[in-house]
C-alpha cells in the first residue's frame, strides 16, 4: 500500500453536506453542487478524477455514505467501471447487497477495514471517503497519509461540518498539490505522522 488518502469534496465554509437531508435528496438542498466537478465536462476535472481513480486500489466508506449512495454507485462501487473494492465500515451488515457487488462490510473497526483495504490495494492507493465521521476517525487516529479536499466555491451555510469534532487535535499540514479549476479548487495537504 502507497498512501491512504481520505478525499472529500467540501464548500469554501466546511461543510461537506447541505442543510435539509432528505431520503431523496441525501446531499441536503443544493448538496449535490459539491460533486457537480467531478460529473461535468471540465477536461481538467475529468483528467484528475481519471488519474485519481488509476491510483485506487480500494476505497473504504461509512455506512451512512453506503447507504446513501447506493443508487447510483450500484455493483460498481464509486469508481464505476474501475470497480475498485469498497471496504463499508458498519455495526451491523445490510440485509442486501447488489449480486456481484465490489463491497465488503467490515463491523471490527477502522484499522481492521484499513488493513483489508491495503491488502486489496496492493501498490496502490486506499482512499477514504465519503462521510465526515468516517473521515474524522480516521484522521483523530492518525491513519492518512494525505487529505484531498476539492473546495467548491460556495457557501452553504449549515450542513454536515467537515472538521468539527476533531477535539484539540493540532496538526500542521503541508501542502503537496493546488489544482484551480472553474467548479473546484483540488487541494492536498501531507499529515506528518
């Protein structure tokens, strides 16, 4: 395993959800504007969400992201065609999963989900994603190598906060890469360990 990424997309004020969650609209009102990067026809954002994708070798989510997701990832997982594994840390396995799924649902914890990723990944990277709890235990633990951010120019002014909740944790983060497209700023920052 390379490096473990934990990768998020996230509005200018921190939050990586809208306010108003809904079954039908899982991203909060307007939510869904923090991926439209990464769906448009921008060749620089297709290019990095391309490179980003061939340098995946699995992916670990929460379950609330899973659950979330589901319908538009479907067999395939979010890297689509690549159909990179996908680790679901959980407490409790679904009662269904699509027939030829990439997940795997892990309900002994972070590291355990961590170490079935890496192992799958082999020479490649484990990417995070997903939730901000997911996110935040893995950070608070000390188990990424690197955060990717896409900041989004917008405000959306309540939401699910990316960074709250992290305590008195105080790291200072060097930055490894600045991408400026019109929809994203792809920003990524090195957590010495």
């Amino acid at each position: 395993m390379s490096k473990v990424y934990f990768d998020i997309s996230m509005s200018l004020d921190g939050f990586i959800t809208a306010s108003g969650i809904t079954a039908d609209e899982p991203m909060g009102q307007d939510g869904e504007r923090l991926h439209d990067w990464a769906f448009g026809s921008d060749p620089v954002n297709r290019d990095y969400l391309q490179r980003s994708v061939a340098q995946t070798g699995a992916v670990i989510t929460g379950r609330v992201t899973y659950d979330a997701s589901l319908p538009w990832w479907g067999a395939d997982g979010p890297t689509g065609p690549a159909r990179r594994p996908v680790f679901v840390v959980t407490h409790s396995e679904p009662s269904t999963s699509p027939e030829g799924g990439v997940y795997t649902f892990v309900t002994d914890g972070i590291e355990s989900a961590l170490k079935q990723a890496g192992a799958a990944a082999g020479d490649l990277n484990v990417t995070i994603m997903g939730g901000a709890e997911i996110g935040r235990q893995y950070i608070a633990a000390g188990l990424v190598d690197e955060l990717s951010i896409h900041l989004i120019p917008v405000l959306l002014g309540g939401g699910t906060s990316m960074f709250e909740g992290l305590g008195d944790l105080h790291r200072g983060l060097e930055v490894v890469d600045v991408l400026s497209t019109p929809t994203a700023i792809h920003l990524r920052f090195a957590l010495p360990q």
